[in-house]
C-alpha cells in the first residue's frame, strides 16, 4: 500500500510531487521519492524514512518539468532504505509500482542473465528491467511510443501479482504511462495536464474530473489528454466522476493529530451516513443510493458481512442489530480466512464487503470470491469509487469525509451506522419489524449523533487517565454482545497507536482460561453500560478485581454501584441501548489516542502501519 502519484502537463515543481506525496503518506512512510523528466534527462531523488528527509534534497531536482512521478514506499520486499526507494530507473525508463510481483525472483534470473545489474532488493526493479528490455527488443525503426506500448505489453504478460505502475521514458517526453492490475490507480484530469495517483486525496487540490482506472487497463496520459485500454488492446471509456472532497477537508483543522480532528468528526460522519436515508417521521429506510434495488432484499436468506480489522469489529456490532431486526442469519468473516475456505454463499447471500478505503485486498479478493459463488454483494466503503465497490452490485458509500489517520475512528462509527441502516431497509422489505417498533429505532438512531457530540467532552479527563496506563505492557478488554465488539476495537487502538500488547474477550470467555492472566501487572477495561449484559458484566468485574486487577469502567454516569466497582470510571450518558456502541467506541478511541500521545509515538503513522492495505 504504497502512495503513488504521476504529472504529464504544462510544467510542475518539485513541491508539486512532494505536496502530491504528503497527502498519500498515509498509504506508507518508510522511505519516498521523486523522478522528474526534462529535456536535459531524468533527474531521481529519493530518501529512506519519513517524508519529510525527502524535503532537503528537492532542491537538487530541476525547479520544473513537463512530467514526473513520486512514490512514498510500505516495503514489501526489501529494507526501507533509499537505494530499495522508488523509483526504479533502468536505463532510459523510470518506473515506480504499488503492490507485488511474486514471480520476481525467476524473472531477476533470466534478466541477470541477459547482462542486468541489481542495484536493490525490490521486485520493482525487476519490472523497470524487464520493460526496458523488452522496449529494447523493439524494432527501433518503430517511433518509441508504438515501442513502449508493444513493451509494456510484453512486461504484463509475464508479471504474476498485483500493480499499478507509473512509467517516464527518456525518448517519450510528452508521455506519462500508468498500468492496473490488483492495486488502485485513479486518473486526474486537468487543464493542459493530467494526473495518476493512489488515491484521490492527492489529486483533490488539483481537479475534481478524476477516473478509476479498472483491473486490466492501461492509460497513456498527455498534456491534451488521455486513452485508456484494456490489456487485450482494446479501447476503454470511462466517464469522469466529480470529486467532492475539498482540500480543506484534508487538513488538520487546528487539531495537533488527524487522528484526533477525525474522533472528534465522528457525530457529523454519523449524521452524514443517516441523511437523505431515514425518514424521521416514518422511520422509512430509503437505501436508493446504495444501489440496493438491484438486490432482492425480500429473498435473502443469509447475510454475510467480510472485513478486516476495526471494519470487522464494526461488522460484529452489525451482526448483533442486522439478526435482531431480520432474523436472519449473520455471519461475519474475516476476509483473510473467507477467501480460502469452500464459499457457501448461493443467490440468497447478501455477501457485504466492509472496508473504509475501499482497496483492502484480501477484502477485495474475498467479496470477487462471494459473487463468482453467486452471492448478492455491496460494498460499504468509504473511498469514492474505489475498487471494492466497482467489484460489487451494489455500493454504499459512507459519507464521512476523508479519513487520514491511520487509525480508523469515524468511519468505524460510520461504517456501524451503515450497517444498521442496511439492517433496517432489510427488515422493511420482509415486513420483519411493526412500523412503530421501526419508527421507535428510527427516532433512537437519529439521536445517535449528540449523544456522540457529549460523548467528546470526555476527551480532557481521558487525557489525565492515559498516564496512569501508558506504562503497562498488557492490557486486557472486556464486553459483552455489541460491547465486545468495542472492547475488540478499542484493544486495537491501543496495540496499533501505542504499540502496548492489549487483548480483548467476550466477558463470558473470560472464566474460560483469560482469567489466568490476572494480577495487579494486568489491568482490565470493562465496557459496562447497563444493557442486557449489565448484570454478568458486574460478575466479571468483581472476578477480576477479587485477583488484583485494576478496573477501567465505561458505563452510565450515573451508576454509582458501577463506580464503586471501578478504580477509573469513563462516564457515558444513559441512551436507548442500541446506540451504546457509538458511545463506548469514543472512550476507547480516545484512550487509544492518549495513551499513545502520553508514549510519544507517531499517532498518525503508527509504526509498520499503512492506511489502506492493498497487499495480501
Ligand atoms: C484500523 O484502525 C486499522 N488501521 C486497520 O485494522 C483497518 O481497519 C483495516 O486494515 C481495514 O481497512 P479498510 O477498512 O480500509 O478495509
């Protein structure tokens, strides 16, 4: 999952593509680069680690050129270091790729052979050689277009794997070359220049005419335009769609972390998934713009709901809400596992691909997996047009805005929102729910956002709490039923933001072996509002402090019973129960920010992490 971003125009800087980058350094951030071709060649520079040690050398580019590309690199074969950055230059081509070949070692073999010299340990060089010598191989009385063309054509048919590349040629000045295959590539389309980048937050600043390049194509871009083909050569339109982030929605907003800026967007992220979608009067659900008419709801008989990480603990909470609401079967499924074993899904599956980028390739692979088995399947993303929703009947799309932080915090609330609704237009198709009883969810989940809004105030006393725990190196979390979904999410934050171990049980599992772990050294958050699991959650709490636990309770602000039980106690306020798991989720994503503030480490970019997961 690496950043990817490529200019074919009038003329752009080296701040253009380092700008460019910025914007995508959440797709990966252990080391970068820049290529740029002008008449007097092609000038690279690249930096291992952060963005920001690309900076200095930009001044060693040329001020300006008529095309360049830039890449920020997740390593997947080799060392993060500056001769393993992209790009890769073999001769007169330059070439950066997002993905992976896994054929690249026979393919290194035969190239060494043929006289080529490694200079990294990537298998993108292997790919920048193989098409330089395949260009080479070309008839030199063709013109170097036609050469390039026939070139990368020869190179795909013998990669195996995922990429997107982006490719510059010395002798093809006014050309920039960008090839799909498994990692996503979206097109920008400018006045007298036009773009390629890894995702669309790249290109926002620019143009909001942006195309998603499909699986199998290849786009040649110019200054004055750009042709589109598929691999069998045969031309491909796509029509442009408008982009309607804006730039400011990309910065921080005064927040001192994204991560932060986007805890506290998560009432409006809730509210915008809701609009236009539940009529408050009725409770009617209208899913239109999910595309959910070309699914016949009614005959359904099985729901499936894929994901990886946090959007698979949104998708637990889902299961709990799409059953009771239904009663139909939900299973949920990491999508890592559901793509390798017998698919049981048939024409009654609704098969629902949960994913806030959109790109995750083992969710991509497991949703394509479910529709060739016949399932009906819609993607929840959040990412305009991205490829897991382009692989889908049916998508919809969870506005809650661009989402930089690695860490995923309001479209998980969003993504749950999503899922509920979907649960709700299920139900209204079978008739499964009384119109009061629909009318009765409908006026509760339209109050989910103020109460998430009250939910943020937490944030100074969570602050305080994190630097009684950033110090432990195992903490354990509990919940129970839709609890335990947060409890799975909120140990999560705390791994991936502060790098400290955390695990989290079904509060009924814990007698079942985790409580061996107890004592004073492994502390215990207890996600205890009163709901239906209330009582057994006590039970579990005074288990573990019967052992030396020290007990972080999140529960009703005014359950003194539950305080007297707790060393620390979050406050949430009382609220109809189906809303508690938006109102836990904000504690255990704000104490996952603190105490990764209170250790120091990179909260936006946390260690080994990339936003979007685009490699299997
Ligand atoms: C969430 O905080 C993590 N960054 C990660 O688990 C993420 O949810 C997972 O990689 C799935 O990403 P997706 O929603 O973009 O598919």
């Amino acid at each position: 999952m690496c950043g990817v971003i490529g200019y074919i125009g009038k003329g752009a800087t080296p701040d253009f593509f380092f700008n460019g980058l910025k914007r995508l350094e959440y797709r990966g951030y252990d080391s970068a680069g820049i290529a740029m071709l002008t008449s007097e060649g092609i000038f690279i520079e690249r930096a291992e680690g952060k963005l920001a040690n690309l900076q200095n050398k930009l001044k060693n580019l040329p001020p300006k050129a008529m095309a360049g590309i830039g890449h920020t690199r997740w390593a997947t074969h080799g060392k993060p270091t500056e001769t393993n950055a992209h790009p890769h230059r073999s001769g007169n081509i330059v070439l950066l790729h997002n993905g992976i070949i896994e054929n690249h070692t026979p393919l290194k073999k035969m190239l060494r052979e043929k006289g080529y010299n490694f200079l990294s340990e990537t298998d993108t060089e292997v790919a920048a050689h193989l098409l330089h010598f395949e260009f080479s191989s070309q008839n030199p009385a063709e013109d170097a277009h036609s050469r390039m063309k026939k070139a990368i054509h020869k190179m795909i048919s013998q990669l195996k794997g995922a990429y997107a590349f982006g490719i510059l040629c010395q002798e093809i000045p006014d050309r920039l070359y960008a090839v799909k295959l498994g990692s996503p590539l979206v097109l920008g389309i400018g006045e007298g220049e036009n773009y390629i980048a890894s995702g669309i937050t790249a290109l926002v600043e620019h143009t909001q005419k942006t195309i998603v390049l499909e699986d199998h194509e290849i786009a040649y871009l110019r200054a004055d335009g750009i042709e589109i083909k598929n691999f069998q050569g045969e031309p491909v339109h796509h029509a442009f769609s408008k982009v309607e982030w804006s730039v400011a929605m990309m910065e921080k907003g005064g927040y001192r972390h994204f991560m932060l800026k986007e805890i506290n967007e998560q009432p409006q992220a809730i509210a915008q998934t809701i609009a236009g979608r539940l009529n408050r009067d009725t409770g009617h659900v209208n899913l239109e713009d999910y595309g959910i008419s070309k699914i016949d709801l009614k005959n359904i008989d099985r729901v499936q709901l894929i994901a990886c990480g946090t959007s698979h603990y949104a998708s637990l909470i889902g299961k709990y809400f799409i059953e009771n609401v239904t009663r139909i079967p939900v299973e949920i499924d990491l999508a890592s596992e559901y793509r390798y074993r017998p698919c049981t899904a048939t024409q009654k599956t609704l098969t629902v691909a949960i994913s806030q980028s959109g790109e995750t390739a083992d969710t991509l692979q497991a949703i394509k997996y479910a529709r060739m088995s016949g399932a009906n399947t819609l993607a929840i993303v959040n990412v305009p047009g991205s490829t897991i929703a382009h692989a889908c009947h049916a998508e919809s799309l969870i506005h809650a805005g661009p989402e930089i932080g690695v860490a995923s915090t309001k479209v998980f609330s969003a993504q749950v929102m999503s899922l509920f609704l979907l649960g709700l237009a299920i139900a209204q198709e079978r008739r499964s729910l009384s119109a009061e009883k629909q009318k009765e969810i409908a006026d509760d989940l339209v109050k989910a956002p103020s109460l998430v809004e009250s939910c943020l105030e937490l944030s100074k006393s969570i602050e305080k709490l994190a630097n009684s725990y950033h110090k432990y190196t195992s903490i354990l979390y509990i919940g129970r039923g839709p609890q335990w979904g947060i409890a799975l999410e909120g140990a999560l934050k705390l791994k991936e933001l502060s790098y400290i171990h955390a695990e989290a049980y079904a509060g009924g599992e814990l007698k079942h072996g985790p409580i061996a772990l107890i004592d004073e050294n492994m502390p215990v958050v207890c996600l205890a509002p009163q709901d239906e699991y209330y009582e057994k959650m006590v039970s579990n709490i005074e288990e573990v402090r019967a052992r030396g636990a020290r007990t972080l309770t999140i529960g009703f602000a005014d359950d003194q019973e539950l305080r007297d039980l707790s060393d620390d106690f979050i406050p949430i306020p009382r609220a109809p129960t189906l809303l508690l798991p938006f109102l836990s989720a904000v504690p255990m994503h704000l104490f996952g920010y603190w105490v990764a503030v209170r250790k120091g480490t990179d909260v936006d970019q946390p260690r080994n992490l990339a936003k979007s997961v685009t490699v299997e």
